[in-house]
C-alpha cells in the first residue's frame, strides 16, 4: 500500500472515530459525506450541515474538495453550490480574504448583529437536524458532480473548519 493510501485511510479512521457522523458514498474511501452540528454559543448554535467531502488520488499532496450540502451563510462557502474555500482553513480567517459569497463578507464587516441574525435564520430554515438527510436527497448520489459544484483550492492544506 503506498503512503498516499495509508495517509487516506489513517485521516478517515480518524474521521470515523470522531464525534462526527460520516456516511460513505458507494462504500469509496473516496468519497463521504460528514454531519456536523454548528458550535455552542454562535450563531450556527443548533444548525446540523452534511458536506460532501472528495479525496483526490493524489490526497494528502493534493487537498479534498469540500461542498456543504444544505444551505449555509458564511463568507467562505458559495450559498448556490456549496462549495468551500478551503485556501483559509488553516489560517486565522479574515473577511479580506476573497470570499465565496460577498453578501456574507460584507454583512459581517458592516453589521456583526444583523450578519448572525441571518446566520441564524439560515440554520432555522436550512440546517434542522431532522432536514439534514433530505437535503441530500435534493442534491442525489447518482448524479455527477462536476468541479464546480465543489471547487477548491489545490494548494490548501487539509484540515478542520472553523464556522
């Protein structure tokens, strides 16, 4: 077995031993969907998301691609396809960074309490624990997913979000 595939397989043990659901695609180490519920006190308090996540053959030397499967307002993921910017995962995030959704970016710069408002109105209608599996029913396995859906940066390094 070469490095890169013991790397996946270590990273996804890991994963699957943590306190995150994890669901595999076509039973692919490849390819997995993970739940993950917004942390305590902040706005996404109470919201459940599921991200698709995408090992390429080249992981861990090039990064996983990222889309979150139901809604969620955050400056970092494209509010339409879901998609995450994964260049500022392990950096200190700052709105100045190019941001997937602008709206969001500059909401946050200009009104912190109307931003977390509409944080929280997005977890009420998009991110409720019981919609979390219906969302991906909208979004179907069977269906090809191109780039775009789920684009992300090949320099990123790997690593866990913070929302």
């Amino acid at each position: 077995m070469s490095s890169p595939s013991k790397r996946r397989e270590m990273d996804l043990m890991k994963l699957m031993m943590s306190d995150y659901k994890v669901e595999m695609i076509n039973d692919s180490m490849q390819e997995f969907y993970v739940d993950f519920h917004g942390p305590k006190d902040s706005a996404y308090q109470g919201g459940v998301w599921r991200i698709r996540v995408d090992l390429p053959d080249a992981y861990p030397y090039k990064s996983p691609s990222v889309g979150f499967i139901n809604k969620m307002y955050h400056p970092n993921v494209d509010e339409m396809s879901g998609s995450v910017c994964l260049d500022v995962i392990n950096q200190t995030w700052s709105p100045m960074f190019d941001p997937l959704n602008g709206e969001a970016a500059a909401l946050m710069m200009r009104d912190r309490t109307a931003y977390e408002q509409r944080v929280r109105e997005y977890c009420e209608k998009y991110a409720k624990p019981e919609d979390v599996g219906a969302a991906q029913e909208d979004k179907s396995s069977d269906e090809e997913l191109s780039e775009d859906d789920y684009a992300s940066s090949d320099e990123a390094i790997a690593g866990e979000a913070d929302l």
